[in-house]
C-alpha cells in the first residue's frame, strides 16, 4: 500500500549523522509540524537539526487528502457543544493563520493550490440537524459559510441532502509541499538527517536526543513526531489514537471540482484532484473514510474494501490506482495540545492531537512554538496562543477521557483474555493473515507476509496491551494507544520507543 502522493521519491538532501553534534534546536520528526517549524527557525538565522527515522513526509503528513480548509465535517459544532464560544473562535484563527501560512509560504515555494468550496454535508435527512449546527457554530466563530440551495445541491459531486459550504479554501499535493519545505529548510542552512530513529530524550544537565546512532545536543528540542514519545505529561492518555483510509480512482466523466465531507455515517470525504495540484497530468479523485480506533477494527480491509464499493456505486470512477491508510490524534477536549511540554524544564516543545486536520493545524501549532522559541512576549503574539493554551477542562472533557480510557481497560482485558485462550501450537497463518497465541503465558503475535511466517512477542512495549493484527497493512496494531508494528516487529509509530522482540 502506498500514498497516491508518493510515487515520485523526494530527494532532499539529507546529511551524514555525527554522534555528540551540537545545534541550537533539534527537531524530531518531518512530518509538516517539524518541517514549518525547522524551516521557520532556519530562515532566520538559527542552527537547526531535523531528525526523521524515514523520510519527508513518512507517516500521516504525506498520506492525508490535501485538504486545507476551515470547514472541517462537523468539528466546530462538535467543539461548540461543550465549550464556550470564545475558545471556538480561538480555534478557527489558530486554523486561520495556519491556513495563511500555507497559502503564502506554497506561493513562495512554487508549490501550486487551487482554490476550492469545501462542503459539509448530509448524505441523508439525519444529517441535516447536523448541517445545521455547524453552519451556526461557524457563523458565530467567524467564517463566511452559507447554506447550499437545491440548485448547487443537485449538482453535486457526492449526492447531498443539505450542505453548509465555505468558498475560497485550497487544495494540495501534500508531499509536493512537504518536499519543497525540505528543500528550503537545507537550502536556509538546516541539518537534515533521514533515517535516524530517535529513541528517547534527556533534558538534564543538558538537552540531549538519544537515536540509534548516538546522541545530539540542542539547547532545544521540539518533539513532532504525531504522538509524543516522552511520557512527560501523559500525553498518550489525553489522545487518542484513530487511523482512516483512502482510496484513489481515475474518473471517467468530468465532476465539480470541491472537498466534500460528510456529516453523517458512515464518514464519506471526497475530492477531485485536478492536474494543477496532484502527482499525475489526469484529473482523479480521492474517497476516504473507514475511520476507526487503531487496533480495534475486525477487519481493516473489509472497512476500505467497502469504501471502494461505494465509490464505485456513487461516482463516475475508472481504474482504482491506490490505497493506503493514515494516523492522526484527537484530544479528549477536541484542541490540540501545542506548547512546553511538563517536566522538562522549559526545553521542550511538542503539538499533537490535530484530530485529522493537520494541514492548518500543523502550522499554527510551529508558529506558537517558533514564536516561544523566539522568546517573542505574549503582547506580540496573536491571542488565539494564549487562549488555547490556557483553556479549561470543562465537563465534558472529563466525560470523553472518562468513556475513552474505559474502552482502553476494555481492550486491555479483551487482549489478554483472547492471548490466554489459545496455546501454540497453531496452524501457520496464511498469506497476509496473523494470530495470537500464548506460549508458557507469554501471548506470541504469528503472520505470514511475503511468504515468510515469523513470530515476536504480542506485548507492546509501551503499556503491555495486546497487539492486534492489520489485515489490510500487515501490522501489529496496538488498540490501547495506538503504537505500531512491521510483521517482523520493527517500530512504526506511537508512543512506543521500541520494537517487538523476536520469539523463534
């Protein structure tokens, strides 16, 4: 499986990794948080290292739709529903200078948008009400939606029973941006190391970044890694952990083009990619859905294999060309935590929990940390900074975190008990499938890919929940926090630091 926006490689050039280097500022991760904010503190003058275990753009930032809206589905509303109106408003400037950003800085790095209206909308009567709540939530926060008639309505891309709309928003090639951010981040005098896998980090006496190839010093570290992988703070208990999927087709008659998401479910989000803003020279368009809680899906291939069939059934689509699947946070309180991160003594940044809309929420999340970093007054910074970081834990944050680490118990529990059930022997898993199995009490995790079966323990390392097998990816998923891993065990995301230990 891979992104429909990765098959031309970027070839930013990254630097040879010396052990016990020193840098103003390390940064961990390329995903946009990291590359906005290493290219923000590079252009003006600061010594700047950037680390990433893959390459640009590796996890969700190069695999998400090119979505660069301020209409996110029902998110305001939802956000509304349990907090006041000026945290709202808070929200959308931060997502309003995050999307300023990105229009200005793609401009100035060649990288091509096109305008588009982004649309929430009902697929049927029982979305209406939705429809409705956020065309108020987003009215009071600011934006210029307006309701859809039925002319516009029967028009539509996607079939719709209401919408609320808001023109002007842009669509992207994500990793066209994320490979011209690197190039500029290089090209302004930054460090770039790919394929260095970051491991832990030490704030006393001094910051240090520990990877597998040795330490690196700064005297600040900013963590951009999706999920914090320091468990100051506790992070990976305020997130959680949902992964989506996509599908690509060619299309076979001309639609209007927009950036469609539905508010009702199951989740439809639609957009036509036209030649201007994507990889290839031939219109094509993109459906994502299948969302879920990572680990927890019966069968991760079914969920898309059903989106596909609906794209199929609804809209002009030819040839399926790609699928793939990507990770995002959300917050119990529905914000992004951006800022210092507890317990390290002021040297430490993070952001996390964007809740799928990383393409404004990135880089509004590297202006606030550039500008603290930057030691910029809180006069002079824009208010929506402050706001968010000072926000209030209202009662229905507590109800969210409540219901959601009592699902985590559950699978806690669930995992072990189905680990203890079954004793190996068992029989060989086929092609693309796995199994858990215990042996001696020790829950085994047992696949085959590529024709190859190997065994390593199902214990993640982070919290010793139960891993649970990805169908459609060949990975061992974690459905507590949502760390992840290759067939053979090797770390992919999540607040785990390490991979799986091999069993023979």
């Amino acid at each position: 499986m891979s992104s429909l926006w990765k098959q031309h490689p970027t070839e930013s050039a990254d630097t040879p990794f010396e052990p016990g280097a020193r840098h103003d500022v390390v940064v961990i991760g390329a995903g946009l948080t990291g590359l906005a904010t290493a290219y923000e503190l590079a252009r003006t003058g600061v010594d700047v290292a950037l680390l990433e275990r893959g390459g640009i753009g590796e996890l969700a930032s190069g695999s998400n739709t090119g979505k660069v809206s301020l209409l996110q589905g029902t998110t305001l509303s939802t956000l509304r529903s349990g907090h006041p109106a000026s945290l709202v408003r808070a929200y959308v400037d931060a997502n309003r200078d995050g999307f300023a950003w990105m229009t200005d800085t793609a401009e100035h790095l060649g990288v091509p948008l096109t305008s588009r209206t982004a649309y929430t909308y009902a697929q049927a009567g029982e979305g209406r009400r939705s429809v409705a709540q956020e065309y108020e939530a987003a009215r009071e926060a600011g934006l210029a939606v307006r309701l859809v008639g039925e002319d516009e309505l029967r028009v539509a891309a996607v079939p719709m029973a209401a919408a609320v709309a808001l023109d002007g928003q842009r669509a992207v090639d994500p990793m066209r941006m994320l490979a011209a951010l690197a190039d500029a981040f290089v090209a302004a005098g930054g460090t770039l190391h790919l394929g260095v896998e970051v491991s832990g980090v030490k704030v006393f006496p001094e910051p240090r970044v520990e990877t597998d190839r040795g330490p690196i010093f700064a005297s600040r570290v900013v963590a951009a890694t999706g999920i914090p992988i320091l468990d100051r703070g506790l992070y990976w208990a305020k997130v959680s952990g949902m992964r989506s999927a996509c599908v690509s087709f060619t299309l076979t008659a001309p639609l209007p083009d927009g950036m469609y998401l539905s508010a009702d479910e199951p989740t439809r989000s639609v957009r036509t990619i036209l030649p201007e803003d994507g990889p290839a020279d031939v219109a094509q368009i993109v459906v994502g859905g299948a969302g879920h809680p990572v680990g927890r899906a019966e069968s991760e291939r079914a969920m898309l294999d059903e989106l596909s069939r609906w794209a199929q059934q609804t809209l002009p689509v030819g040839e399926e060309t790609h699928r793939w699947s990507a990770q995002d946070y959300t917050s119990h309180n529905r914000i992004p935590f951006i800022g210092t991160m507890p317990r390290t003594l002021g040297r430490v940044r993070f952001a996390t929990g964007y809740a799928k809309w990383g393409l404004t929420n990135a880089p509004a999340a590297a202006l606030r940390i550039v500008s603290e970093l930057r030691g910029e007054k809180m006069s002079e910074r824009p208010r929506w900074m402050t706001q968010i970081g000072t926000r209030l834990t209202m009662p229905a944050d507590i109800a969210q975190g409540a219901a959601e680490n009592a699902k985590v118990g559950l699978a806690a529990a669930k995992g072990w008990a189905g680990a203890e059930a079954q004793a190996v022997p068992v029989p060989q898993p086929a092609e693309g499938e796995g199994v858990v199995a215990q042996r001696a009490g020790r829950p085994v995790a047992i696949s085959t890919t590529d024709g190859e079966t190997r065994a390593v323990s199902a214990v993640c390392p982070h919290l010793g929940g139960i891993l649970e097998w990805n169908d459609l990816e060949c990975t061992w998923d974690c459905p507590l926090h949502a760390s992840r891993f290759t067939a053979s065990g090797e770390r992919i995301e999540g607040p785990a630091t390490r991979g799986l230990r091999p069993v023979d």
